[in-house]
C-alpha cells in the first residue's frame, strides 16, 4: 500500500499547485487593482505580472490535465486490484485537490485568466 499512498499523494498535489498559483495571481491582481478582477476587466495579459505567473499556470494545468486521467486510471486499478482491502483516505484525500480544482474552472478567476 506505501507505494500506491505515494503515488496517489502525489497526484493529488499537482492541482493544488496549480490552484495555488492561479489563485496567487488572481489575488495579486487584485492587489495592484484595489479591488478584484472581473472578466475583461482588465486584460490578465495586459498586466505586468502576467509574464510571471502565466508560465507556471499554463505548465501547471497542463500538468494537471494529465494527471487527473492518470489519478482515474490508477484509482481504478488500485480497486481492481485490492478489492478486498481497499484503503479510501489516500483516494479521499487525491480526490480533494482534483475537485477542488474543477470548482476553480468553474469559478470567475479561470473565466478572468483565459481572456
């Protein structure tokens, strides 16, 4: 199970970096803005932290993408194979970030970056 735990952990940080990051982003916007960005306005490419965060939003979420196929490919077979003796709170605990990813897409501050 040691190995299965590490491989669902390690899946389930690949999106909370990339919700960190976006999230940072958003809020620091806000910061320069004094208030919090809406969509279109302003641009996010027409800040000048933009450049910072946006290669390791991009290269995050593309990471996540891939990872959340992987972490449902392996929760299957994690299930096929220890049927009898399943252990959720790694699968639980994965499942976390990769929900609470999906939330953020579906929030104002993904709808605000991919202007």
């Amino acid at each position: 199970m040691k190995t299965w735990k590490t491989y669902f952990y390690g899946l389930g940080i690949i999106p909370l970096i990339f919700s960190i990051s976006l999230l940072a982003f958003y809020f620091h916007a806000g910061l320069i803005l004094g208030q919090l960005p809406r969509y279109n306005q302003p641009d996010p490419k027409e800040l000048e932290i933009y450049f910072y965060y946006e290669p390791i939003i991009n290269f995050t979420g593309n990471i996540w993408v891939f990872s959340l196929i992987f972490w449902l490919l392996l929760t299957v077979v994690y299930t096929i194979f220890k049927r009898k003796q399943i252990i959720w709170k790694p699968i639980i605990i994965s499942a976390l970030g990769h929900v609470c990813t999906i939330l953020l897409f579906l929030s104002g501050v993904m709808e605000w970056f991919a202007d």
